[in-house]
C-alpha cells in the first residue's frame, strides 16, 4: 500500500466508494458529507486546500471548472496529491480497476499537481 488516500466529491456516485471499500477494505476513502469530510457544498478552491492539507487526492467527475481551479491553486504557491477526472460513458467497471491500479503501484507523489483522466 502507498498510502494514497481518496475522496470522492458529492457529483460522484457513492457506489464507487462502496466498490472499493469492498474489493481493498485497507484504502482510505471518503466521501464529501461522510464524518470528517468537507461538507455538502463546499466550494471547488476549498475542497482543493482540504485535498491539499489532508493529503487525499480528488475522484470527481467535474472535468469543466476543475482544471481552472486548479491553475488558480497552483499558482497561489498551493499543491495537490492528485485529482482524478472520470470520462463521461466509462464503465463503473473501468473506473473502479483504474482507481484500484494506481492505489497499489502509484508512487505517493506520482499524480501531484496534476489532473488525470480515468480509465487511463
């Protein structure tokens, strides 16, 4: 395990977090609204500084404003572990083994700073 964390943001379906408790019971992985997780409706800037501060990295299926927010974060001097943008009509299928592959063999510091498209 690397020790990379998720959270999952409140326009993602919940099943994914389930799929994956699931299949890796040791993966950390919350949900925005889930105890000790941001709330419901806490803005993009400010889910990056939570991300940021807490060391998870972002599954979300906001691929619009994100990667605005995130120059925006960037250039304030701020970094992120990673955001990981799901591509409209994958499969759940897809989604869950790509979440589950960079889990085991991503290095830590892999994905920083970076939004990914999943499936890879």
């Amino acid at each position: 395990m690397n020790g990379r964390c998720y959270l999952v943001d409140e326009n993602t379906t919940r099943a994914i977090v389930s799929q994956l408790r699931r299949l890796q019971p040791d993966m950390i992985i919350g949900i925005v609204d889930d105890e000790m997780m941001p709330p419901l409706g806490m803005q993009d800037p400010d889910i990056l500084c939570w991300i940021e501060d807490e060391g998870y990295s972002l599954v979300t299926r906001n691929r619009k404003s994100m990667p605005r927010h995130l120059r925006e974060h960037l250039a304030a001097g701020c970094h992120v572990p990673g955001i990981f943008t799901l591509r409209p009509n994958s499969s759940f299928g897809e989604i869950i083994y790509d979440l589950l592959l960079i889990w085991e063999v991503a290095q830590s510091d892999e994905y920083r700073d970076q939004i990914v498209h999943i499936p890879l």
